[in-house]
C-alpha cells in the first residue's frame, strides 16, 4: 500500500462523535501506530520554548540545567515526575543557596562613604588593622557554620597580608548586618562564640553595623549585645569605621598600605 492509499484510508476511517465533536476512541484505537505517534509528537513539539532554553543558558546556567532535567523527566518519565524532579530540584536549590549565604569583603569607594563589596570594585579602599565583611542573608542554624567560617578565612587572609608587610595584625572585624533580616537561637550562639575566641584567643575585636529592629532587639534579649558591648553596635558601617581607626590611631582617611583581602 502507498503512502497516499494507507493516509487516505485513514482519512477515511477518522470521525468524530456526534455529540462531543471529539474524535472517539474507538476511532483512535483503529489508526495506524504511525499515525497516532505523528499526533503525539505534533503535540509534545509545541510544548517545546527553544526560546525560553535559549535565554535559560544565556543568563542562568543553573536554570537551564533544571529546565533541561524536567524536560527529559517528562519525556521519558511523564509529566507528573518531570513536574516532580523539577520541585524538588528548585528546593534544593532554595536549600543550598541559604545555607551557603553570600558574605562579601567591603572596602570604601574613593571620596564617599558607600561601602561595596571589593570583588565588584577592586578599586574600594580598605584598612590596615582592620576587616570589614557584609552578609547577605539570614543567619540562622543551616549557615551558621558558614558563615563563622567565611569570616575567619577572610581574617586569616587580612592577617597574613599584613605579617607579609611587616605591619600590625588585624585587631577589629567589622559585620556590616543590615540585609539579615533573622537570627535565630542558633545564630545568636554562633556570634556570641566568635566574638568570645576573636577576643579571648586573638585580641580582636568584633563591631556589629547597622542591625535591623528585630536583630537588634534578639541581640539584646540573649544578652549578646552586651557582650559586644553596646558602644560596638552602630547605626551605620561608616561610624563603626571611624570609631575602629581613631581606636587604630589612624588619623588619615586614608591609610598608606592599605590591606588588600583576595576573595
């Protein structure tokens, strides 16, 4: 049989319910495999935004490759596991990005008092003596672990830069606090620790800049502020910069070696 016999017998053989206007499925159960897989496949093509992939991996690599796993889910799983494997791939990223939360080092901007993260502008000035770092999430059981780390590590880096000088060691961190909108219990413990080992084992101590009410209102409630001491909490990173170089006997704006911390 040709190829127009066998389509025209199954032009022939189609028809739709005279009721519902849909074809029936008996009807459908009487077609050529051939042809129900062109139907389907004319279907699942139009599902397809090439488009929408296309900008995934010119902007976002990550959604990409989650767009690209739901896609294949659905294909060779079916729809409900695709919608299942891409749920559960965007909690887990959820998950990872707040535990592992973005902690930049800050340096000034030359003639200003905006403090920017120094990776974004290499030409931020920073300070001999002292570190300033910004963290850009809550803070709460799943990063704080994190977070204590990042911090030490960029002290470490202050501190080594500073022994390879021939200057002084670091003696203030600065946390610059304003975009963590939560701490929670477990939080407040990790703080109350790094400030008890900065102090006690190194002699360095920790300002905390521009909290927000509730933070600001936990510190105060566990105590932890008045472990800092309430002359360490600052309304702005700029008045806690001032307070650290007069304390530093850094009378300048600016410092003739200034630290610079890789990141």
């Amino acid at each position: 049989m040709t190829v127009v016999a066998a389509w025209g017998s199954a032009s022939v053989s189609w028809h739709f319910d005279t009721h519902t206007s849909i074809p029936s499925t008996s009807s459908c159960s009487m077609q050529p495999t051939a042809i129900l897989a062109s139907i389907v496949i004319s279907g699942v093509l139009s599902l397809v935004v090439l488009d929408e992939a296309k900008f995934f991996w010119n902007v976002h690599r990550l959604d990409f490759a989650v767009w690209a796993l739901a896609f294949v889910g659905t294909l060779f799983l079916g729809p409900e596991w695709g919608l299942g494997i891409s749920i559960m791939l965007s909690l887990l990223i959820v998950i990872f990005e707040s535990a592992y939360p973005h902690i930049s080092v800050l340096g000034r901007l030359p003639g200003t008092h905006q403090y920017r993260n120094v990776k974004q502008y290499p030409n931020g000035e920073q300070y001999d003596g002292l570190v300033m770092v910004r963290i850009c999430a809550p803070i709460y059981f799943a990063n704080t672990q994190n977070v204590r780390e990042k911090i030490e590590r960029y002290y470490q880096r202050a501190q080594a830069d500073l022994e390879r000088r021939g200057e002084k060691g670091v003696k203030y961190i600065i946390i610059e606090m304003s975009p963590v909108s939560h701490m929670d219990t477990g939080a407040l413990h990790t703080l109350s620790e790094m400030h008890a080992t900065f102090l006690d084992t190194l002699n360095i101590r920790l300002c905390l800049a521009n909290p927000n009410p509730t933070v600001m209102q936990r510190l105060v409630a566990s105590g932890v502020a008045d472990e800092f001491g309430r002359d360490h909490i600052f309304v702005s990173i700029q008045d806690a910069v001032e307070f650290c170089l007069v304390k530093l006997d850094v009378r300048n704006s600016l410092c003739d070696c200034p630290t610079r911390i890789d990141v």
